[in-house]
C-alpha cells in the first residue's frame, strides 16, 4: 500500500520527526567537510521539516535545496527555516531533474517502496555529475528486512550492491552519534558514494 506522506504530516502521524537535525551530522559533516565545502548545489530529498538541510546550509556557502513529497513538510520547512539560502520545493525525487554535486540522504531511502530502490539508485545517478557525491546516513534496520514499511529494512551488502553499480564507495563507518530511539548496533551506517563513470560498450 502506497504512503499518504501529506497525509501523514497532516495528521501528526510523524515518529521520524524528531525536531532537530541527526545527532551524527555535525561529525559527518566535519569529517568530509572538503567534499561539503567543494559542492556549489546540494539536494536534500525528503527532506522533511528540513533541520538536516539547516545545518548543511550553516557550514557551507552551499546552495541548498530542500525536496520532499508531501506539502505540508515543506510548508514547516517554509516557516520554520530562518535560511533565505535554502530553497525548498514540493516534488517526487523520481521526477526531479537538475545536478547537484552533492546529494545528502537520510531516512529517504529506507522510506522508499523495495520495488523502486533500483529507481531512486538512477535517479541519483542521473542527478549527480560525475566525480560528484551521495553522503548519507542510511537507515539499515536489516532485522526488520523484508517488512512491512516504511522504514523498509535493508542489510549493508545489499546497499553496497545496489549503489555500487553507479558509485563508488569512498568511506562508510557508523555515525558517532544517534538518536536514543535509534541506539543499536548495525541500525544506521554512514556513507560517502562518489558517481563513477559507467562502463560503455564501443562501437566500430
Ligand atoms: C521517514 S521521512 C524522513 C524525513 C526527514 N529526512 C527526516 O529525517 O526527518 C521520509 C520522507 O521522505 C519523503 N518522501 C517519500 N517519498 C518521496 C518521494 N518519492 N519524493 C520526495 N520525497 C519523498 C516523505 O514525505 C518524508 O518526508
């Protein structure tokens, strides 16, 4: 069954909203922060009430955009939001167009259908230019693999394999840092994908 995402926003229905950016981004970010401080456009997709996007726009001279689904998300983003640089916009990441050098994921990917993982990999294959970068922090829940979702659970082989058709993986290690309800070993994992070139049959 499919996710009513304004539905959800709308009717407060939100456990992943925590009111705060991730506890584990400022480390992330100060960790890559020449891959941060090189993008001139970053996208957040699904971005929610935006506080990752926030905190992303305060370190860097960056162009921010904010994207997610549902309406009402990006209404609080909106208000809430003290960034003039930050743009926010209403759309579905799988209709998205534009390059980005950067690409920060988080809780986006676990909250998308099993079905159409291998779209949101081209997606964000088609939106980042090459040598340019996918940072995240994936939520794994790989106990939970196969069920029932949103969060869809995913074990880390099975990301390494996914992305790794169109990125190479730079860096990954958990992050320093998480939320109380998120505590537990193998949950979340960090990590820095840089676009690679495809390989490409030549032709006489
Ligand atoms: C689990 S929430 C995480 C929100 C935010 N990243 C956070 O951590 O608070 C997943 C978000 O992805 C958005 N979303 C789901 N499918 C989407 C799509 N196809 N395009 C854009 N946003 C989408 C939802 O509206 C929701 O805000």
């Amino acid at each position: 069954m499919s996710v009513d995402w304004n539905e959800r926003y709308t009717t407060g229905d939100t456990p992943w909203e925590k009111g705060e950016h991730h506890p584990g981004l400022p480390f992330l970010l100060a960790a890559h922060l020449g891959v941060v401080e090189k993008a001139t456009r970053v996208l957040v997709p699904g971005c929610g009430f935006g506080y990752d996007a926030d905190l992303i726009g305060e370190l860097t001279s960056s162009e921010i955009f904010g994207l997610d689904i549902a309406e009402e998300a990006i209404r609080k983003a909106r208000e809430r939001s003290l960034r003039d640089k930050t743009t926010w916009g209403v759309g579905d990441l799988f209709d998205w167009k534009g390059k980005y050098d950067l690409v920060f994921e988080h809780t986006c990917f676990c909250a998308i259908p099993i079905d159409r993982r291998q779209d949101y990999v081209s997606v964000m294959a088609s939106l980042i230019p090459l040598g340019g970068h996918l940072l995240g922090i994936f939520f794994l829940n790989p106990d939970h693999e196969g069920e029932e979702g949103p969060p869809f659970g995913i074990t880390m082989e099975k990301l390494r394999d996914l992305f790794g058709s169109e990125f190479e993986l730079v860096w990954s290690e958990p992050p320093a840092k998480t939320f109380s309800s998120r505590e537990g070993e193998g949950r979340e994992l960090c990590m820095l994908w840089q676009k690679k070139a495809t390989d490409f049959v030549a032709h006489n």
